[in-house]
C-alpha cells in the first residue's frame, strides 16, 4: 500500500521534478547537430544558458569556441564557452556589451560554419542591444514600464523585438551563410518560438504598428526615439521567409508540459491522481487564483470535476499588474488571492513557484499555502486582502516563514502550480 507524503513535502517532490525535468544536462545532449566541415560557434542567452553551454562543452567531441549571457549568480564553469552575467528582469551595460560582442563573433562565418544557439528565458532583457539612436537608458525605462503594465509576455518580447539590434531574426540573420541550430528552453505559454527571448534567431511575422498598439493599450508613454524607431517602421524585423534565414532551425528541448508530466508522475507514485489543466495559463495572477480556487472547492466539496485525493496542475505565465507598493511576484499573488478564496478549506494545500527560482524580482521562487495559512497571517496581525491589494505577496509569505526559495536552478520552464486536494 502506498503512504502519501506530508502535503507540503509531495508539493516540494513535484515542483523539484518538474525543475529537474527542463535541467539542461538532461535534455541538451540528445539535440547536439553533427559536427561540420568548418568551425563549431556557440552563443545563447537566458537564465539557462550557462547551463546550456557546459552540457554542450561536456558531450561535444571536437573543437568549439563561443560566448553566452546568463543573468548574475546563474554563471557555471566553462572552458571553451566564454559565459557573462547580466541582469534581468531590467538590462544593464554588461548584457548590451554582451549583445554586441556576440554580433561580431558570427559577423564573418562561412557556409561551413554552424552556429549553435542556446535561448531559455530571460534572454530578452540579457541580451540587449538597442537599435541605433536608442539609449540603454531608454529600454531600461520601457522594461520597467512593461514588467509594471499587466502586459502578457507576448505583447513584451513584441515591442521589445522591434526596438533591438538583435531580436526579432536579426541574431540569425547576421550568422548567415552559416547553418544556425537553436536550441531552446520554453518559458512562454503555447511554447511560440518568437517569445522565447524574443526570437533572436527565428523569423517575425509581427510589425512595428503592432508594437506601437500594444504600448497605446497599456498607456506607456515612449521617449522620442522609441516612438520615432516604431512610427517610421525602422524598426522591424527580420521576416518569415527571408533568405538570411533558410538554414535555420530550432527545437524545444524543454518545455513547460514536460516539466508538468514529471511532477505528474511523482504524484501517481504517490498514490494522487494528476490532473493537468494547462501548460499556457496567463492572465492576473490574482484572477486565476480566483479561478482555481472554485475548481478546487467543487473538489473538495462535491467531487467534481475531480474526485479527491488529487492535485491540479498547472503552467503559464500570469501577469500582475502593480497598484500597490510590495514587491510584486505572480506566483505569491496568485497564491495569496487563491487562500483568500479558499477562506480556510480544510484539506487544499498549494505550491506555486517559477521554475527558474525567481517570482518577479525577488530571489525567491514562490510560496507554498497551507489551509490555515491565512488564519495564521490573521493572528500576526496580517490582513491577507490588505496584503493582495498592496501586491505584496512575498512580505505575506515570508512573515509566515512559507515562501519556497530554491537558488538559481539553472533552467526557466516557467510558472509551476500545483492545488492538492486530500
């Protein structure tokens, strides 16, 4: 007969299966290419890149050289592979530096050559290279006011795509003639391939005037050079189609269903019966705990759509939009709106984490939600809504000694959330 674990430790089993699960050095040996005729380049950025760079180092037979940006702290040995840091969620002068060096080193290649390219999440703001006449100052101010906007990372790597030197194709496209293999690392909901990291080496069909219409629906007010960059079209990237990149191809190494099959499958061993109900959730973070909390009561309560014991699974990218003055974090809103819903339900406890080990800008990956979670934050003198209304979900959970920090776990498959029902 099999014994259930404590709640909070099958939660925490789950969660490190499903980061275990997109660790590069599982899942980047069986995509290597065939050596070439002529030189071996590798480039990437992400906070798995590094990663990324040392699994390649550790199973590629011949000679290579190359260069990746990772954010600070995420950094691993390599000895061939030149890896910087930079920030993220904000770019700085090391990540545009980074952007820079990167172009020249694939700026002379040959039809011999193959570039490999290593993209996980994260690498829109690490590899940062304004279009020319735009300042880093500026882009910093646009990310800022993104991050804050509510805006779906969609609509960011869009408008981030046509104010760079290098997203958007224009990585690929200075690599040509040579073949460019891209090897990425899923953080984005429905796994499109121009949202991870705003697509440096992958053709984009969006313009400029969509960009210009998403900082209109957000009311983002743009510096002159960002509005004249995406009113004159001179920013727009490399299409579908173009010739620069006919020897291109990419494949998702990782993705955010694997990493939910894995946690999956830690919960059958259990003796829980997994029940995924989607790898691509976006919206506010607060309004799909709402959401989530109604299935889990009907759980709970009626059997239904589930009987009990089970646990929902659940991956995406929610969005928060800062009113308040807390730190923000999607997984810790969503966490603190789901208990306040729940309200005390006996027998739903809950993890939320990002599986890169950061939620928002904290270096903190999430929080785990107990059901007596908001009654305790009750007897400190917490109120839970004041709390959600201040967006300050990390300060809630860290008072309650529950948030989940992992470190840099080297990997970015995006949100995990996890409602188990006993």
């Amino acid at each position: 007969m099999t014994t259930t674990p404590a709640p909070r430790a099958l939660l925490q089993a789950m969660f490190h299966a499903a980061v275990e699960a997109a660790q590069p050095s599982h899942c980047i040996p069986p995509h290597l290419p065939p050596a070439p005729k002529g030189r071996l380049i590798v480039i990437g950025a992400g906070k798995a890149s590094a990663a990324m760079a040392q699994a390649v180092e550790r199973h590629w037979p011949g000679p290579l050289s190359g260069l990746v940006v990772t954010r600070y702290g995420y950094a691993v040995p390599c000895e061939r592979i030149e890896i910087v840091e930079a920030s993220h969620p904000v770019p700085d002068q090391a990540g545009m530096e980074a952007a820079r060096r990167m172009l020249d080193l694939v700026g002379n290649l040959q039809a011999d050559d193959t570039v490999l390219c290593l993209i996980s999440g994260g690498g829109s703001s690490l590899l940062a290279l304004p279009l020319d006449g735009i300042t880093l100052a500026d882009k910093q101010a646009l990310n800022r006011a993104l991050l804050a906007s509510g805006a779906t990372i969609g609509e960011m790597n869009c408008v981030r795509r046509h104010l760079s030197a290098i997203k958007g194709g224009r990585l690929a496209a200075a690599c040509h003639p040579a073949q460019v293999v891209t090897l990425a690392i899923s953080d984005v909901p429905g796994d499109k391939l121009g949202d991870i990291a705003s697509g440096p080496t992958v053709g984009d069909a969006t313009t400029c005037n969509d960009a210009l219409a998403i900082v209109r629906r957000y009311g983002i007010a743009l510096p002159d050079s960002l509005r004249i960059a995406l009113e004159s079209g001179r920013g727009e990237s490399v299409k579908p189609g173009d010739p620069r990149l006919a020897r291109t191809r990419t494949t998702l190494v990782a993705t955010p269903q694997m990493a939910l099959e894995a946690a999956a499958a830690v919960a059958r061993a259990a003796g829980v019966t997994p029940y995924i109900l989607g790898d691509s959730l976006e919206g506010e973070a607060r309004d799909v705990g709402k959401v989530m909390a109604g299935i889990a009561l009907q759980t709970a309560q009626r059997g239904q759509p589930f009987p009990a014991p089970c646990v929902l699974l659940s991956g995406g990218e929610t969005t928060v939009t800062v009113r308040g003055n807390g730190r923000g974090g999607r997984n810790v809103e969503f966490l603190l709106a789901l208990g306040i819903a729940l309200d005390g339900q006996a027998g739903i406890h809950a993890l939320a984490g990002d599986t890169d080990g950061v939620d928002g800008q904290e270096d903190i990956a999430g929080a785990y939600l107990a059901p007596d979670t908001v009654q305790r934050a009750w007897a400190q003198g917490i109120k839970p809504r004041d709390s959600l209304d201040n967006n300050d979900g990390h300060g809630f959970f860290q008072a309650l000694g529950d948030s989940v920090v992992t470190g840099p776990t080297l990997t970015n498959v995006n949100d995990f959330r996890a409602i188990l029902i006993t």
